[in-house]
C-alpha cells in the first residue's frame, strides 16, 4: 500500500504544481496586454478564418484605451494579481491533499464557471463564437488536470482507516 500512496501523492503534487504553474502563467499575461495583443495580431497575420481580424481588431482596442485611458488596463494587473492569488491557494492540498482536498473540489468548480462565464457572459461584450471556445478552453483543461487530483486524493482516503 505505501508504494501506491506514494505514487498518488507524486501524481497529486506534479498535477497541482502544473496547474499553478498554469494559473500563474496564464493571469500575468494579462499584464503586458498592449505588447501581447499586438504580437498576437502579428502572429495570426497569414491564417485563415476569423483569428487575424479579432486578434487586430483587439489589439487595435487595447492600443487605443492604453494610449487614452491607461489606467483602465490596471484592472488586467489585478486580473493577474487574482491569478496568483487562486494559484497560491493550492499550496493546501500540496501539503496534505486529503485535509484540503475542498480547495480542489472548489477549483473544479470554478473550472465549470469558466465554461458557464464564456458562453453566457461573453456574448453581451460581442466576443466571437470562437474565442468563447477558448476561453471555456481553460475550464475544460483546468478540470482535466484537477479531475485525477480528486481521484486520487479520494484513493487516498480510502487507504487511511482514519477517514475511511
């Protein structure tokens, strides 16, 4: 039984590690939003379908509140703050998956809000069908790193006559 305790907390810690990893890469780049925009559109400049137009015409918008209203892009340095935030909230279950494991239970369920918020929210600031699917993108995938976690976290508390 210990080798396979050990091996569920390896997998619980690499998944976790990743998935804040994840949390904090993806929320600081909201902080260079003007540079990044603008890359972006440059970078979809030859492909086809909808992406060069909403990644220039995005870009375009960004450009023009950071010239205009620069302090209104503050709010995506918070967005990144909150990131980091959530993504230090997982240090819980890092340490002891079993004690903490609401903390993954509550990321699954902000993973299916992600979802909910691209498909209900998103529509009303004109943001293209395509780019809703993106944005779920992260739900989907967040959950497809958290769902094992709880798996395995769950085999763990089966193995511990304490909380059995």
């Amino acid at each position: 039984m210990g080798r396979t305790k050990n091996f569920h907390m390896r997998r619980i810690r690499a998944l976790l590690l990743f998935f804040m990893a994840a949390l904090v890469v993806s929320g600081l780049t909201a902080i260079p939003l003007e540079s990044g925009t603008a890359w972006l559109a440059q970078l979809t400049t030859h492909w086809t379908g909808p992406w060069h137009a909403w990644a220039s015409l995005a870009a375009e918008a960004v450009a023009d509140v950071a010239d205009r209203y620069p302090f209104l892009l503050y709010g995506t340095d918070w967005l990144a703050f909150a990131h980091v935030v959530i993504a230090l909230a997982f240090i819980g279950p890092l340490r002891d998956p079993v004690r903490n494991k609401w903390v993954v239970e509550w990321g699954l369920w902000c993973c299916v809000l992600v979802v909910v918020m691209a498909f209900t929210w998103a529509p009303f600031r004109d943001i293209p069908l395509f780019w809703r699917c993106v944005d779920a993108a992260f739900g989907v995938v967040g959950a497809m790193v958290l769902l094992p976690v709880m798996s395995d976290i769950r085999k763990l508390e089966g193995s511990n006559p304490i909380t059995a």
